[in-house]
C-alpha cells in the first residue's frame, strides 16, 4: 500500500485540474503540496461504521467526517471531528503530525481547520500549514 510522502517533491494540485493556456495538468510543490494533501486525505471518505471506504483499493484511507454529516451541534461532535482528521492523517500521511485543529459547527456546515508539521521537526522550528475543509450538513 502506498502512503503519500511529504518529501515527494511535486503533486497534482486538488482540486484537479488543468493550468490554463496549455492545457496541462496543474502541479503544485511546497507548502501548496502539503495543504493539496491534507485537504485530500479529509475529503476522501474512509471506511466508519461498518461503511467501506471510497476507495476500494485502500478503503481505510480517508477521513471519517463524512459520518458527522447529520449530527447535531454540540462539542462532541467538534472532538469527533478533530479525532477522525487525526487518525486519517496519521494513517495516510505518516510524515505529517497535527499539530492544533479548529472545529465550527453551524446550523448547515461542519469547517475544521488543520494546523500540520512535518513529524520530524522541533515544535518551535516547525513551519506549519493550515487546511480548511468545509462540509455540508
């Protein structure tokens, strides 16, 4: 099974799509590759409850966020949330480490924002990045 790795150098940009002008796939490299992954890993649906994942080759990649989609507000579910980034990032981007998450949740949308660093690093010298993924309700 292959896990993404931060030192790859180069990715396709997420959203996908092609740079306009020569119509060629959009790559992303830096920071912008490190957020275009985390952002990946929680939008994918991975496996909760007894649901298969979305990927069928690796049903376990992806985050479980999918499952809070009807819950109602409270701060259970803000806990949930951050735990289920965690684990589907600890799972698909092992280099990665979270460092701090933010979870509002509104009558319509659940946004959790993501600090990560590279596991390897210091805290204090650290570069982070953060991600902002919003999903309906």
């Amino acid at each position: 099974m292959y896990r993404l790795r931060m030192a790859d150098t180069k990715g396709f940009a997420f959203p996908f799509r092609v740079t306009p002008g020569d119509a060629d796939i959009a790559l992303v490299t830096g920071d912008a590759l490190r957020e275009t992954r985390v952002e990946t890993v929680l939008s994918t649906r991975g496996s909760s409850a007894g649901e298969p994942g979305e990927l069928a080759w690796d049903p376990e990649r992806g985050s479980a966020l999918e499952a809070l989609r009807n819950a109602s507000a409270s701060e259970a579910v803000a806990d949930f949330a951050a735990l289920y980034a965690e684990r589907a990032l600890a799972y698909a981007l092992p280099d990665e480490r979270l460092r701090a998450s933010d979870v509002t949740i509104t009558d319509r949308t659940i946004e959790l924002t993501v600090q990560v660093a590279r596991a390897d690093q210091p805290s204090r010298t650290a570069r982070t990045v953060s991600v902002t993924t919003t999903f309906s309700r």
